[in-house]
C-alpha cells in the first residue's frame, strides 16, 4: 500500500549543494507526481549563498531538467511555489531568527501542523553544530508537532569522531529524532533483497557456507569526482562508500533471518552480521584491503584526465578512488566463505550488483568438453542499472557432443513493473516524514562498521601509498584488485553482462 504522507515543512541546510539538486528536490518531484506528499507540505532552503526564493526557484529548475528527464511542468509547478529560501550562517543569531521566521510564514501558510523534518544535507563538519543550534533557538521542541533531524553521511571519519558525533547529536536531541540516512537502503532493489530472501522458499536453505563458494559486490562508477573534489579528497573511496553503502548491502545479503520487519528486528540482525566480521590484524591489512588512484586514461576514445587533475584535488593527493577488499563472516552460516567487493570512480562503467557464486560441481562428467572444470552457478541481484535478477547455469549446447554451455534466467524488472525513475532518497523522505526509521541506521551499526575499518584506515595512514596513481581511468582498478579473488576459478564478473 502506498503511504502519503501528512502535513510536514522540510528545511533543508546546505540547501544551495549538490546534494539538493542532484537528488533532495528530483526526489521530492518525484514523490509529488505520484501525489504522495501532503497540499501541506512546504520547504525552506537554508545555506550560506545569497538568494531569494525566486532565484533558489530558478537554480532548482534548472537542475531539474538535468537530472529528471521531461519534467512535468505541472507536478513542478506544484513543487515550486512551496520552495522557500533563506540565506545565512547558522551561526549568526540574525540568520537563526530569520529561519525561525521563515518556518512560521510557511508553518500558517501551509498549515503544515508544526511538524518539521530537518535535513542536513551540508558538510558533515556541520552536522554538530546544525542540531546544536537548533536546539538553542527552540526549533528541536515537540511542543506542537514533531521535530526530526535526518544526518547525511559520512557519520564521522573513524570510530572515534563517530561516537563523538554521536554524544553530539545525543545531547541536544533525542535517539527518535535522529535519522540517519544511507540512501542505498532507499533502493528498490536493495530492498527487494529482503523479499528475494525472505519470500521464496528456495533460496534460503542454500543461503550458506555448504552450498555458496563465496559473494562478490562491486559498486563501480564511471563518473570521477566531477564537482566533489573539496569533499572527496577528505574522504576517499573507503570512507565514502564501504562503511555506509556496501556494508547494507554486505549485512542484508549475509544477515539471519529478522523475526519481523520492525525497525529494531531488521536492524539488530544488521548489527549480528557487522559483529560478526573478522577484524584485520594491521599485518593483514594490505593483504586484505586494495587502494588505487586513477590517473590519466580514456573511455570510448574520449580522453580522460586523471584524479589528481581534477577540479579542487591537490595535485599530490594520496587519497584513494578505488578500493576492493577480502572479508570473512566468523558465525555458523559463513565459516571460511569469502565476501570480496570493490568499489571505486571513473571505472569501465556504472554499475552496483552482487553475485553470489555457487560451488562447483564435484565431479567433472562432460571430459568431451577439454575444460577442467565447469563454470559455477551464479546467482546475480542487480542494484543498477537494468535492475533485475539472474541466474546463469549449465544447459547441453545441441548438437552430437554432450557439451555443456552457460545460459542465463533473467528478470528484469522493468518487463514487470515498468519503469519508475526514482533517486532512492522518495523513500527514505517518506518514512522520515512518516516517523518509519526501519532504513535508517542506529548508532551501534554504525560503531560496528567504523569498527572494522578502522585498522584499514590506521594502516594506510601510516603507509602511504607509493603508487599512486595506479590504475588508468576507464580500467578496472590496480591489478592486486584481481589478485584478492585467489583461486583461479574465481574471477569478478564483467560488468553491463
Ligand atoms: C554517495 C557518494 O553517497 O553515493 C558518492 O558520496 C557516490 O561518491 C554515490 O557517487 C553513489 O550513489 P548512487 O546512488 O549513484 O549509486
């Protein structure tokens, strides 16, 4: 069943980045034509540009065209006159109150019942001090409605600046007013991992060390850093996606069956799973965990330029675009099974999936053949594009031999379901909005990923890498990356297949 949801303004800090445009309002213009937010519903974009609302109007117009395909003028026009805007810095009182002001106009103009859900979509530096100063003025008060505050990510740089956002946030807001988004969650088909699992007999009894010969996730982007060189060169590819985005995918393809999908049941078996990683002792890091930079390369015959080249990276930099890495599960289920994934900028091509490879027969029957070994069954869930789900095994090639060959059965969803444009944030906005934290994440998931990263980044930063940059862009990593895999019979998967 759909869920529409109530009167609600969204104040949005960080309102004139790229978050807001990219994703926030393609994400609110799809909610509204699919009338799923309230007539009471508004927006105020705070940040520190100057501008007034017709400009903030105007910018988001703009970049709506660039990331929405033919936009409806209608829904958008429905959207548009909500977006208000006031500029400012947090910490000037003046730009407080007038914030202040601004929400009341548009609470009596949109009667949107005092409910307000906080957005921090600026530099994670912030997050602090956004809900710290929102609590002095007052605004973090249910007295009328309710008050939520959803934190961007990175949640820290390392457990310790974690925790300690944490005690921040704690101590001017309560545990159910903090949401903290990871927006792959939003994704359909991150989701329908849970029903892939939970609502087909099959799969389950499989699902384990006895049958599976390891799991593989990539994530891999086409794009470099584009406008993100400020922020990304701070960061780097471990810390912008492994804790967050592939530890959900990791823990949702490895966790036990939740008793139900309330919001603690879901998140208590994530939390299991994280736990349950086998720490890296520093001398194994650099076994287990691949860095790469990408320099100069091309795609298509278009030349493309290398990361430190790009706009805001020192031309220095020791920050990694790439990384690929070897993890076991030490619980009953995944004794000894490898989980490798790899993640990184500017690689052959956009795509998320995670392939669950089967074992191997154990006796080769077909020796006409002259290979070894069959290929294994794969089982492949992909996130995107072409999101949809394969499984590929043996058929007999016709002809006189008994010869096998690999096929593929393969759902596509947009054959069943059409095709809905979507950011993965309509989601998550919702269930904020709705007061729904199943797919948000709680602090100790959290602590427990930074965790077990954290080794990886001690490491790295007390040996720099040398080699930098070492892989083209447009290839598939450094070569180590190939190496993680071991056995010869364990290879990534090529990408788009
Ligand atoms: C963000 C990262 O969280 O996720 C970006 O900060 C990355 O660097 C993006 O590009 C990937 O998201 P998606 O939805 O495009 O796969």
């Amino acid at each position: 069943m759909e869920r529409a949801v109530g009167p609600c303004l969204l104040v949005i800090f960080g309102a004139s980045g790229d978050l807001t445009r990219r994703k926030l309002v393609p994400a609110l213009y799809y909610l509204a034509s699919e009338k799923l937010l309230s007539d009471s519903f508004a927006v105020v974009g705070f940040s520190r540009s100057a501008g007034s609302d017709e400009e903030f109007r105007r910018r988001l117009g703009a970049s709506l065209r660039e990331f929405v395909r033919d936009p409806d003028a209608r829904v958008w026009s429905w959207l548009e006159r909500r977006l208000h805007y006031v500029s400012g810095d947090l910490e000037d009182a003046q730009a407080l109150r007038r914030l202040s002001a601004k929400m009341e106009d548009a609470e009596r103009s949109y009667a949107t019942a005092g409910n307000v859900l906080f957005y921090m979509a600026t530099v994670p530096e912030l997050f602090a001090s956004v809900a710290r100063r929102c609590a002095e003025a007052g605004l973090a008060r249910e007295d009328r409605g309710f008050r939520r505050f959803v934190v961007e990510k990175p949640f820290g740089r390392d457990l310790e600046s974690a925790r300690e956002l944490n005690k921040s946030l704690l101590s001017v807001l309560s545990e159910r007013q903090i949401y903290r988004i990871d927006h792959y969650l939003g994704k359909e088909t991150v989701q329908n991992l849970l029903v892939l699992r939970f609502g087909n007999g099959i799969f389950e009894p499989i699902w384990n060390r006895r049958y599976i010969d390891h799991v593989q996730i990539t994530v891999a982007e086409e794009l470099g850093v584009e406008r993100r060189g400020g922020y990304y060169d701070h960061t780097g590819a471990l810390r912008d996606m492994v804790p967050n985005h592939i530890f959900q995918l990791l823990t949702l393809t490895a966790m036990e069956p939740p008793i139900s999908f309330e919001a603690d049941a879901l998140r208590d078996e994530q939390v299991k799973a994280l736990r349950a990683f086998r720490q890296l002792r520093p001398e194994d890091v650099l076994t287990f965990a691949v860095r790469g930079q990408y320099g100069a390369g091309e795609a298509g015959g278009r030349p493309l330029s290398g990361y430190r080249e790009e706009p805001g990276v020192p031309p220095q930099s020791r920050t990694e675009t790439f990384v690929a890495m070897k993890v076991f599960i030490d619980n009953w289920r995944w004794n000894d099974v490898p989980f490798f994934f790899r993640t990184g900028k500017r690689l052959p091509c956009h795509s998320s999936e995670i392939v669950i490879q089967f074992k191997r027969v154990p006796q080769m029957l077909f020796r006409e053949t002259g290979e070894d070994r069959l290929p294994a069954n794969q089982l492949v869930i992909r996130i995107q594009p072409n999101e949809g789900i394969a499984l590929s095994f043996q058929a007999k090639v016709p002809g006189p031999s008994l010869r096998p060959g690999t096929v593929d059965m393969d759902f596509r969803y947009q054959d069943y379901f059409g095709h809905k444009p979507s950011t993965g944030y309509e989601r998550l906005l919702c269930d904020a909005m709705l007061g729904d934290a199943t797919l948000f994440k709680r602090s100790d998931m959290l602590e427990a990923g930074w965790s077990f990263v954290q080794p990886i980044l001690d490491v790295w930063a007390a040996l720099p890498p040398r080699d930098f940059p070492d892989y083209p862009a447009g290839s598939w990593g450094p070569a180590q990356a190939q190496q993680l895999l071991e056995a010869p019979w364990r290879r990534w998967r090529a990408c788009g297949r």
